[in-house]
C-alpha cells in the first residue's frame, strides 16, 4: 500500500499525518520511537486531499472549533487493538477514562494492561484520543508525544469545555 505524509505545526509540536489514498492512516510525533508504528515510508503530499482535511480539522480542535473528528481512518492492528482504538472514539470531548474503564467497556475488565498496551499503539494519536486515558489514580500516564503534550491536549479540552 502506498502511503502519502505532510506535516503540520501544532501547539503540541510538529506532528506528521499519514494517509493511503483511502483514508488517514496516522498522526505521528516529531519525537515518536521508530517502532511503535510500523508503516512503510510514505512519500511527501502536501496537496493530499485526506492530509489537507485532516490538518483542516487538527487546526480547528486546537483553536477549541471542534470535539470531534470526521475522517476517514485506517489504523492498521490487531483485531483486539482495533476494538481498543474503536472504544477510545466514544470517550467523551473533555472528559477521560482509566485503562480499568476502558477494558471494562471493551467486554474485557481483567485486561487493562493489554488495553494499555493497545492504547500505547495507536497509530491515529488525537484523533483517536488515546490522551483522554489517565491511571486509575488520575495519574497522566505514558503517551507518545510525551506527558506534556498529553496535559496540553487534556487542558486545551477541559477549558473549551468550561466555558
């Protein structure tokens, strides 16, 4: 599968977008580990339809003109890591969940470290929210562009929702 890539500034940092020709396929950090995504080299298209939608939309969340996304996305996982991916969709704007609430939603309490490490997988970072799953202790907990962009992501929500 041939896979295209821009990047886009954020108030998180430089964030690179990935799509095939159907779909987004990631949202990948500046500082993101090689391994936690395994996807073919993409090659640079700025003027990608799907790329340019998704930035349009990334822009609009973080000037708090959008809670939700309407992309079309396909995060390639396992089956199990797919239904993780599907249930962190239906965590409210603003609002956040512990990986014991996720597994539970999923069918699956006694599997919360499995979800995490599906959550810790996710190809699709903010549009899939994997930032709004916090410790059972309301620790923040590891994310990919790290814990301050996850308390930036988390703090851009919870004040367009205050207001």
């Amino acid at each position: 599968m041939t896979l295209f890539y821009k990047e886009m500034e954020s108030p998180v940092g430089k964030l690179r977008l990935i799509a095939s020709a159907h779909a987004l396929v990631a949202v990948l950090w500046e500082q993101e580990r090689p391994d936690r995504v395994k996807l073919e080299p993409p090659k640079l298209a700025p003027d990608h339809p799907i790329l340019v939608e998704a930035e349009r939309q990334l822009v609009e969340y973080f000037f708090n003109k959008r809670t939700d996304f309407d992309l079309p996305l396909e995060p390639n996982g396992s089956e199990f890591q797919k239904k993780v991916w599907r249930a962190l969709r239906e965590i409210p704007f603003g609002q956040t969940r512990s990986y014991l609430d996720l597994a539970k939603a999923i069918g699956s309490a006694s599997a919360s470290r499995a979800v995490g490490l599906a959550n810790g997988k996710n190809p699709l970072s903010i549009i899939v929210p994997c930032h709004r799953v916090i410790g059972s202790d309301r620790s923040l907990t590891g994310f990919a562009g790290g814990l301050k962009a996850k308390a930036a992501l988390l703090a851009l929500e919870s004040k367009a929702t205050d207001g």
